[in-house]
C-alpha cells in the first residue's frame, strides 16, 4: 500500500476512534484483523475481539485521546508516536476507576494488508499510566495477564529474567 493510502486509512480510524464510532473504526480494519497492547500482553484477533477491546478502553477512559506528534512509514507499516491522555473513569480489566489523569508517551505500529489495516500494536509505559491515574499497577498486570491465559508466576519470572 502506498504511503498517501496508509496515512488516509489511518486518518480515517483516528477519526472514528475520537467519535467512538465502532462501527467506522471496524471499517478501517481487514476482516481477520488485531490489537495488540503491548506492555498489558494482551492481543484481540478478529474484528469481534477488536470490537471488544476498544468498548473497552473507552469505557475505561472515557475521554481517551492519542495525540499523534509524528509518523514514519515503510513497506506496508506506519508507525506514529506521541502522547496519550485520558482520565480512569470506568473499570479497566475489572479494577475500578480513580478519576484519575494520566498523559503517557506512546508508540503505535500500524500493519496494512489487504487493502486495509491488519492490525496495530501500541507501547507504552503501563507503571507510569498506573501512576498518573492512581490505578494500582499490580491488579493491572494481574488482571492482563488472566485475560491473557498466563499465570502471574509466569508474569513475574518474564520480568526478572
């Protein structure tokens, strides 16, 4: 996919993400599409789960806003960085909110296929998140790594090692 088409498709789901449009932020995906969170370990395969994990960030922060600061492109990749904020309004992953804000850095890596977004995978500091918005950061990780099928033994020997 051409840059031009990649910086377009992808203009159009930050688009629909800020009006909380699933539905358009669907369209922007291929059918067999991911999301992937990176620092929780978690990965939505197919636009169902997508679907599932985008309610629920929203409905964790509410007012969640990526502020792309820049972007760089290659061989069916984007890859744009910069700020996210928002502020710990509803449960996220089962932990209640804070009311809390947070503004964190943030990295996002877009695939293209297909005519479409694959799927992306986002970075960022989760202690740092936790922190700013008053969310414990070891309910967080223990409750990724549920949904994610992978025991906290597991959890805490991958971060000594």
């Amino acid at each position: 996919m051409q840059q031009a088409e990649m910086a377009r498709l992808f203009h159009a789901h930050r688009e629909a993400e800020a009006r909380r449009d699933y539905d358009a932020v669907l369209d922007t995906f291929i059918w067999d599409c991911y999301l992937e969170t990176v620092p929780l370990g978690l990965r939505s395969e197919g636009q169902e789960a997508a679907r599932s994990a985008y309610v629920g960030y929203f409905t964790a922060f509410p007012d969640l806003f990526p502020d792309d600061e820049g972007a760089a492109f290659g061989d069916n990749v984007m890859v744009t960085w910069g700020h996210l904020t928002g502020t710990s309004g509803g449960d996220w992953l089962g932990v209640p909110p804070t009311g809390g804000r947070f503004r964190v850095a943030f990295t996002n890596v877009t695939t293209f296929a297909g005519g479409g977004m694959a799927g992306e995978s986002i970075y960022f500091d989760l202690a740092t998140l936790c922190d700013h918005a008053g969310l414990p950061l070891d309910a967080i990780r223990a409750a990724a790594a549920d949904r994610a099928g992978v025991g906290p033994s597991t959890v805490s020997m991958a971060r000594t090692a």
